[in-house]
C-alpha cells in the first residue's frame, strides 16, 4: 500500500483507491509507518479463520450453562492481538447451577416496562398512547425473531437447553402465556384507560356505528375514492387455494352466502397498508398527514379504523352475496434473515435472495379479534399451521403499532415539552448560528458528546459535514451500521466522494429489518465515487467509528470519532448515546488499524485506547473485574459500574458473581435484558440492578472501574451479550480525560440513586420505584439532564 495504484478488492471487482496518487501516497506512507513490522496473512488463511469462527461460536441459545460455554473461538481479524491477553479465572464451580434468569422472559419483563410507562398516569396521553404503540412493536419483532427463532430450532431438533436450566419447551410455553398475558393487558389498558383519556381531550377513536351519518357520508365517498380502488378480494374454493398471508398484514376474514344456493364461501381482504392505520372521520376524499388532521366546529378530532371502513363496504366487494360475518385477523412469521456466508462469493446478493424469503417465512402468531366464529378459527389455524398456543384472541382493533398515527397529533399540550439539543460544551461557548471550528475546537481537547442532550446535528453531523468541504481533508473513514437514506451524513460522504476525497464507507446490509434500506442507499454511495465495503464474513460490523485524516502544515493529523450509537440523524433525537471527539494519536492510530481490518488484511493489529470484539471486548472487561476483586482483597478501592441495554454473556456474569462473593459493590443499569439474579444469598448481595425508562431510549453503553483509586471508564458500541461479543465488530474506547470520566460515573450514580425514579431487579423480579418512603416524587433522570443542558445554554448567554 504505498501509491496510488493500490487497490481493494472486493466482490472480485478491482478498485482504485484515490485519483489523486499523491493524496493516497501520503496516506498509505502514514500509515504503513505506524504498521511497521505488522504481517497481513494471506486471503486463504483470512477466510479460514472467519470462516472457524462462524461455525465455532456458541449461539447464545445452545449454552447450556455458564460453567459449559466454550472457550473463545479462534480470533479472526477484528480486535487484533493485545498487548497482553489477560489471565481470567473459569466461573467457579460452587456457583449455583439455577444462577441465570432466562433471556427470553427478562426481554418480556422489559416489554412488561414499556407497557408500564403507558400506565404511567403522571405522562402526558399522547405520550402514553405512543407507549403503547411501542409495546405492540417490540412485541411484533420479539416473536419474528426470537420465538421464531426458538420454534426453528426445536422443530429442527437443534434447541438445547438454554443457560437459564429451562428446556426450549418450557421456554415457549412460559413465552406464550406471558406474552399472551402482556397482550391482553395492552388491549384493556387502550380500550379501558387510554381510548377514554383520548376522548376526554377531544380526540375520538370511533366504530362505525358511533359515528353520524354526515360522518358516514363522507367515509363512503373515501372509500370509493381511495380505498376500493386497491382493494383485492381472495377467495377460498377449490378453484383458489388459501391465499398467502403476508407477516404483519391486517386482514378480513369474510364469510359470505350465496343466496342462490344457499352454500358459504370464506375470502380474505387485506388491509391496504399504506393507507392510514386510522381515518380521520372529516376526511373529503383524500386522507390527511397526523399532523394536518383539522378538528370540528366543536374542537373533536376524531377517528375511525381502516377495516371498520372496509367491513361496512364489503357488499361493494362481493356484489350479489349475502356478507354472513367477517372477522379482523393478523398473522406474525418468521422474519429473521439467514446468509449463509461461508457458501457465498457476494454477501450483497446472497442478502437480497435471502430478503426475498424473508416474506415466506413460517407463521409464528395468529391474532384474531374476539367473537370469531370457531370455523373461521379452525380455517385459519388449519391453513396458516399454527398451534393453538400461536392463537392470541384480542378485542378489536387489533395491531395497536398505529397508535403511533395518534400520537402524531400536533398537540403540543398533550405531548412532553419540547427539547432541542443544546451544542456540545467545547463545540461552542456560546450558542451561535456560526458553526463551530469542529477541527480547531478538538485539538484544545476531546469532546465528550451526551445525545440527545448535547446536538447531534451541530457535533457530529457537523463534523463529517465540515469534512466533506474541508480542501485540506484527504480521506473519510466511516461505519454505518443503520442511518436514514436522506441522511445529510450520506450527503456529506457523497460530496466528499466526488470533490476527490478518499471516502471509505463499512456498510452492514445485515442491520436486522434495515437490511433493504441499507442495500439502496450503499448502491448509491458506490455510484457517487465512495468506497463500499460490506463487512466481514461471519461478522457484523457495529462498531461506530468515524476517521477524518487531514493535511496541516505539521503534517497528517487524524480526527476521530467513537460513539455508542448509529450515525442516525433523526434517532439521534429519541436516542440517549455518547460520543467521543478527539484527535488524539493514539486513537488516530487505533482506528487507522482498525479500518485497515475491515477494509483490507491486517489481522495482528494491537490498539492503544481500544478494546475490539471479537478478539479483546470480552478478556478486556474480563481482566478488570478481576482486578477489583483483587483490589479489594488488598484493600484498595473497588468497585464496578455497567451501563448497558442488556446483559447476556455467561463469563461476564459470573465474573460479576464472583466479584458480589469477594465484597466488591457491583452497580448494573440496564435497559432490556438481564440475565443477573440479584438478592441471591451468597451470589449477588453487592449487586444492584436498575432500569430507567423515558421519553428517550437509553442507549448509551459504559464500562467504568474504580482502579484501585484511578478510575478507568469506557464507552462504546458493545452490549453484553454472545452476539455482541463474539459475532460482531464492537469497540470500546477509553476515556482519558478525568473530569470526563467523573462525569461517566456521575451518571451512572444518577442512574442508581435512590432519589431516581427507577426499575429495582428484586429477587422475584423487576420492582418501580416512583416514589420515596415519604411518598415524594423521585426525580427523572432524563429531566435532570435536560434541565442541566438548558441550565449550561442559559448561562452562555
């Protein structure tokens, strides 16, 4: 790599690297220096090694216990050698064998959470109808793949037992009634709490027959003119066979009589789904975006169903039959995708074959509304082969994900206050409509990002978008794990792509359900001149990493960023993640090493300030929960505090275990899903577990460490699971400045406070915890740290 005639291959088309050699010439000089002495090993043994480990690894499901999970599948290229691979003491054999809660049913207790917030009387409606929205989602994705999953393996003969001691049966079983439970408590809380606080506040969600005949005049002539049109009727007979049902449609199931002979014959309707879930019931032909639907004379905004709408025109469908009942139903598949890589010579195509199947997967669920009709049911069950445990029976109407429409609404006064994201303190000491230096402001020092609290627009956006114009930018390394197709960060790539910049882009089309987006626009960053690599086989690249490499008149100077969450402009608003901006050279280094990785063969790479999985992630976090054991054994300070989405991996709990037995105080904040059982006698006594659920999504993963008196934090893109830890690309970086990882820590005390408000992990599950003994309001976090954000922006001015 030394001139402008490198080239990557990929797919098995040869590409130049840059068109202007002398750019490229000084950047592969660079970095060729800082890989001194480093050997890429050939392509055959490179594929060898990934190919060892995707078939090596242990899924998560098949682990039968901690004590049993294998050792580390051999290393492929990511996560490079350390400078010294850690000594980690095996799980202890004393340890109770019944010490992991089951994954499938700490996801539903985090679903249960969602659905708690919706509850939550003290929230604005609007805000708890989105909630509900929320649960149906998770709920949908929770069964198209992971129970699909569970049900794929056990018919297949592959599920074992899984680590919490429970066999895939009692799995599914405890998942069916639970969900089932979940489910019905989601329709009576919409039907008995939330449809009724809507109308008190003048937004109406209608039947039919409530509404008035005005009303229905003019739904009449919406359905001739924008329903009909789509519609497609499918009928059951011999000569039409059951009709395949697409995963997540709404559908009629009609039974109609012929009056002639007197003989019933059944049809299915779908649902047009990209019509609006709910009718603005004033609706003059033309459907209306949420936020433009106009209110009455009276103030009321009201609604009706789509299939309401189709049900009472269904003699319009089947002209000369009698309409003798229809029913609502909607059925879930199997959704997950599965390339075999090993076996494929263009992970692009293999995806795009695989997608298609995705629409054929098996059913996995069946919802219908209740008062069915047993035969219908039958038919139904029968054609879709599902079992009776599939079946949830759910008053109408169901797929409540359209709630989402309702909370569109604009009503601010319904809604949470509005909050804008403040600019980054050392981004700018005052709020200005000037964009900020972002190269001039990183060299004073690294920048700490907090999201949404701190702007993603005006720190990171801004930052690949000052680069992508900079003259004195030569290259842009990114990864993109999910980002919207109209991102202004694609915008800025392309740019960059086209004034002459070494743009490389790691796109991960495997990005579970963004998989057809991230197809499209990768396409479109290849036509403008950008450098797409799609990953490594066997790997999925999370990691969220930017490189910038610019000419000064000192020389190369590299700017990075690491964060913990997808550069997603508009989830960046909903999101709670970190970030790191620094043109530090260790860093600068670690992520030229890195990107060398992903793009070409480097796999001996060792990293300064990074810990990269599958290779170090784990051993790394391994090693330093066992030197606070021995910390405290010598009576040093000790103490280990997560921050994370959820937490899986068998070494990692037991090592937390064995760090409760040895008296050092362990603090986990977890968002879904934990495999920790707390108030264990023996096990887990010095370890507490919370959950903070909001407005935004806590997303953020940190690693801290008290040190022995010099704590050690790290954030980064990797949650604490197999998945994570084995079969993807994550990094982990370390903050150096200590007022920053003060800050870290500070917010994870936050989070673990009494005066929190808070999900407790009890010994018989999660507890809330609003109030304080004196019967006080506990604070929300996600308020304090916006009010802190406003505080900073105030005090500017």
């Amino acid at each position: 790599m030394s001139s402008a005639e490198e080239v990557w291959e990929r797919d098995g088309a040869t590409r130049p690297v840059s068109g202007d050699g002398l750019q490229a010439q000084d950047i592969a000089e660079a970095e060729e220096a800082e890989l001194d002495g480093l050997e890429a090993d050939d392509e055959d043994e490179l594929v060898a090694q990934a190919r060892t480990l995707s078939r090596a690894t242990v899924d998560e499901d098949k682990v039968a216990t901690g004590s049993q999970q294998s050792a580390e599948a051999p290393a492929p290229p990511p996560g490079g050698e350390p400078d010294e691979l850690p000594t980690v003491a095996e799980p202890a054999d004393d340890l109770p064998e019944d010490r992991f809660a089951d994954r499938e049913l700490s996801w539903l207790a985090f679903n249960e959470r969602v659905l708690e917030q919706a509850g939550d009387q003290s929230l604005p409606i609007l805000e708890r109808t989105w909630f509900l929205a929320i649960f149906a989602s998770n709920l949908d994705e929770f069964y198209m793949v992971r129970v699909a999953g569970l049900k794929r393996r056990i018919a297949t003969g592959m599920a074992v037992t899984a680590a919490s001691g429970l066999t895939p049966r009692q799995v599914l079983e405890a998942v069916s009634r639970r969900a089932r439970d979940q489910a019905e408590r989601h329709a009576r809380m919409f039907a008995e709490d939330i449809q009724p606080k809507l109308a008190e506040e003048r937004i109406h969600l209608l039947h039919w027959d409530d509404l008035r005949e005005s009303e229905r005049d003019r739904l009449r002539k919406f359905f001739k003119k924008q329903i009909f049109p789509v519609l497609t009727p499918l009928a059951v007979d011999p000569a039409h066979p059951f009709p395949y049902i697409s995963g997540l449609s709404l559908n009629l199931a009609v039974l109609a009589r012929n009056p002639a002979t007197g003989k019933e014959h059944f049809a299915r309707v779908k649902v047009p789904p990209l019509l609006p879930r709910f009718i603005a019931v004033d609706a003059e032909g033309v459907p209306y975006r949420p936020e433009d639907v106009p209110s009455d004379a009276g103030g009321r905004t009201a609604y009706v169903p789509l299939e309401e709408v189709i049900g009472h025109h269904l003699d319009a469908l089947f002209p000369g039959m009698e309409i003798v009942e229809h029913h609502t139903f909607r059925v879930t598949r199997n959704e997950d995708v599965e390339v075999e890589e090993d076996d494929a010579e263009n992970i692009l195509k293999a995806l795009e074959k695989e997608l298609m199947r995705r629409r054929f997967g098996p059913a996995v669920r069946l919802e219908v509304a209740t008062g069915v009709s047993s035969h219908v049911l039958d038919l139904l069950v029968r054609e879709l082969g599902v079992s009776e445990q599939d079946v949830f029976r759910l008053p109408a109407p169901l797929d409540l994900t359209g709630l989402n429409i309702i909370h569109d609404l604009d009503k601010p006064s319904l809604k949470y206050p509005k909050f804008v994201g403040v600019t980054a303190q050392g981004l700018a000491e005052v709020e200005s409509a000037n964009p900020t230096d972002i190269f001039a402001a990183i060299q004073e020092r690294d920048i700490l990002l907090h999201h949404p609290y701190d702007s993603f627009s005006t720190s990171v956006q801004q930052f690949i978008s000052q680069a992508a114009a900079d003259p004195r930018v030569l290259a842009i390394k990114q990864t993109l794990y999910r980002t919207s197709g109209d991102s202004p960060i694609i915008d800025a790539l392309i740019d960059a792509a086209q004034a002459g910049k070494q743009v490389l882009a790691i796109v991960e089309i495997k990005a579970r359900f963004d998989e057809e987006a991230n197809i499209t626009w990768a396409r479109k960053l290849e036509q403008a001149g950008v450098h797409v690599v799609y990953g490594m086989v066997g790997l999925k690249t999370h990691a969220k990493l930017c490189l910038v490499v610019r000419q000064e008149s000192d020389g190369l100077r590299r700017y990075c960023h690491v964060g913990t969450g997808n550069y997603h402009p508009k989830t960046a608003r909903g999101y709670e993640d970190l970030g790191l901006l620094t043109c530090d050279r260790d860093v600068g280094q670690d992520l030229t090493r890195l990107f060398n990785q992903l793009s070409g063969y480097a796999p001996r790479t060792r990293f300064h300030r990074l810990l990269v999985a599958p290779r170090s992630a784990r051993a790394g976090l391994l090693e330093r929960i066992e030197q606070e054991i021995a910390n405290h054994r010598a009576g040093k300070p000790a103490w280990v505090k997560f921050k994370v989405n959820s937490i899986v991996d068998e070494r990692i709990v037991d090592a937390l275990y064995r760090a409760s037995r040895a008296g050092v105080p362990v603090d986990v904040v977890v968002r879904g899903i934990c495999a920790i059982r707390t108030g264990v006698p023996g096990l887990s006594e010095n370890i507490r577990v919370r959950s903070i659920l909001g407005r935004f999504l806590e997303h953020a993963r940190v690693f801290a460490f008290a040190g022995g008196g010099d704590p050690e934090v790290w954030i980064g893109s990797a949650d604490l699971m197999h998945r994570n830890l084995d079969r993807r690309v994550e990094a982990l970086i370390r903050i150096d400045d200590p007022s920053q990882v003060d800050q870290l820590v500070e917010l994870i005390d936050r989070s673990m406070a009494d005066t929190t408000s808070s999900w407790h992990l009890e010994a018989d599950g999660w507890r809330r915890v609003s109030r304080g003994p004196d019967g006080q309001t506990l604070q929300d976090l996600q308020e304090v740290l916006m009010a802190k954000a406003r505080r900073r922006v105030a005090a500017s001015r």
